[in-house]
C-alpha cells in the first residue's frame, strides 16, 4: 500500500513538470507530434529538448516520492523514516560517504582504463555553462533520487518482506528483481536488449541488498547508488542512457554485455572492501529472522 501511494504520488504531483515540458512544443509554431512522442518516451535528443531541464524534470518526482514515503510510513506504521534506514534514530553518515568514495574510486579507474584503450570512442565534450547547471541540479536531485529507491527497496520492502518471510534470502531476491523490473522501461532497454541490461540492473539490485543486509542499514547502498549515478550523469553518457545530460564525456560506442564482467569483479571487490573493514558476518544469511525484531530486519546478534 505504501509504495503504490508513493508511485501514485510520484507519477501524478510529481509528472507535473514534465507534463508541462511535454505540451510546451506546442506552444511554439512548427513543432510536431513526433516532438512531444519522443519526448513521452524519454528520448530526448530526438526531441531537441534540452538535456538540464530534462534531467529535472525526470529527477524531480523522485524527490517528491521520498518525502510522501517518510509521511505516508510514519502515519501507517508509527515509524520514523531513520528507523527504515537502519533500525535506530541514527544515521550513519560516514558509512554513506565511504561508500561513495570506494565505489567513485573504482568507477574513475575503470574509466581511466577505459580512456586509454578506447580512446576513439569516447569523445570530451565540455560545455562550461551548461556542464555547471548540470552539475547544480545533479548534486541536488540524483542522491535523492538513488536515496528514494534504496528507502523504499532496500530499506521498508526488505524489512516487510523480512518479516513476513523470517528469510534474509527472500529480502534480498524479491526486492533485486522488483528494482530491475523497475527499470524495464528505460530507454537503454530498447537501445541495448532486455536481458543484457536487465542482468545489470539485477546484479546492481543483489549487490545494494546484500549490503544493506549484512551492514544493518541502507547507508552504504545509497552512497554506492548515488555515486553511481552521479558518474553516469555528470562525468560520462551514452547514446541510449536514461540520463541524457551534457556530461563532461560521452561514450559513442558501447557494448553492454562487455561491461558486465567489469561490474561483477568490481561489485566483488567493494564488498571485499566493505567486509574486511565492517567485520561483516555472511553466515547470517542463513539465520531465521527473529519473530522478536520488529524494527530492524537484519539483527547483527
């Protein structure tokens, strides 16, 4: 009920902006149907619509959808937005900007290798005033929207499914499957196949669960999710992306399927990272959830 609420909300208040872009081509003299289809289908470029206020308007809902999930969860359930995060009134800040670190470490390496070795199909595209305006709206709206989808997937439907199943597998497989499905519309899709990129969004699903599970809490997933998308927004873009934007690079060639295997090893390598400095315990996976924890899903004792 609360994440229809939230979808609702989000898809009606929060599709107003974007509503209005939609219609404003016609405004204007000349401008054709085609224009505003190419827009519905966030195909951007096609349309010539211009890629700041797209972003947006694409991230504004996002933000809306956070705020009612923090209303709509506290007058439901009684509960406090910290509590969905982590079980406790605290939030631990210094696990979210580790995890933002550690993954824009290796997102930058991985580009850089990338650079080099396939210089001729990434090409520099800066555009001072445009570049900054981007810049402004990506840091203000993307973490909250990878901090919208980390609330609600990672953090309140793990924690109902948790408790409704006593299984921290079934936390984590529902959810991951639930947040790729959530991208199936996406414009990459079209452009690259379904289950080349759906197998991205799914593994991305599994790796933000199984640390939220095994950290008690969504602080290093939405740092890791909010660098993620920040890079995919603001240093690097593609033709395809969900997130036209005039990002500093852009990639004119990309295979999909070939940066699967660097996701995996790198998904590896940070949850090495997480677990040796966490002291992280993976055999809790397979302990039944306790019938006496009604807060927090994945009890360290």
């Amino acid at each position: 009920m609360v994440l229809f609420f939230c979808f609702v909300i989000a898809n009606t208040i929060g599709s107003i902006p974007l509503f209005i872009a939609m219609m404003a081509p016609f405004a204007h003299h000349g401008a054709e149907i085609n224009d505003a289809t190419a827009i519905s289908k966030l195909d951007f470029s096609t349309a010539g619509f211009d890629f700041n206020l797209s972003l947006a308007c694409l991230l504004f809902p996002f933000a809306l959808m956070l705020i009612a999930a923090f209303f709509i969860i506290k007058h439901i359930h009684g509960r406090s937005w910290k509590e969905v995060i982590n079980g406790t009134n605290r939030i631990r800040w210094s696990r979210f900007f580790f995890g933002m670190m550690v993954w824009g470490i290796i997102s930058a390496i991985l580009f850089i290798i990338s650079y080099f070795t396939e210089s001729e199909t990434i090409s520099f595209q800066f555009q001072p005033v445009k570049f900054l305006i981007l810049l402004v709206i990506a840091l203000l709206f993307i973490p909250l929207q990878s901090s919208c989808e980390e609330f609600l997937f990672r953090g309140y439907l793990a924690q109902g499914i948790a408790s409704w199943t006593k299984s921290r597998w079934w936390a984590l497989v529902v959810p991951s499957v639930l947040f790729g499905l959530l991208h199936a519309a996406n414009p990459e899709i079209k452009e690259y196949g379904f289950f080349v990129m759906m197998s991205q969004y799914v593994f991305l699903g599994f790796l933000f669960g199984l640390m939220t599970i095994l950290d008690d809490g969504i602080e290093l997933a939405m740092g890791v999710h909010s660098i993620n998308n920040l890079f995919g927004a603001v240093l690097v873009n593609y033709k395809g992306s969900a997130l036209q934007t005039y990002a500093l690079f852009e990639i004119t060639e990309i295979n999909p399927a070939e940066e699967i295997l660097p996701l995996v090893v790198s998904g590896i390598v940070v949850m090495a990272i997480f677990a040796y400095k966490y002291k992280w315990n993976f055999g809790i996976m397979h302990k039944k959830v306790s019938n006496r924890d009604t807060i927090n899903y994945v009890p360290t004792s």
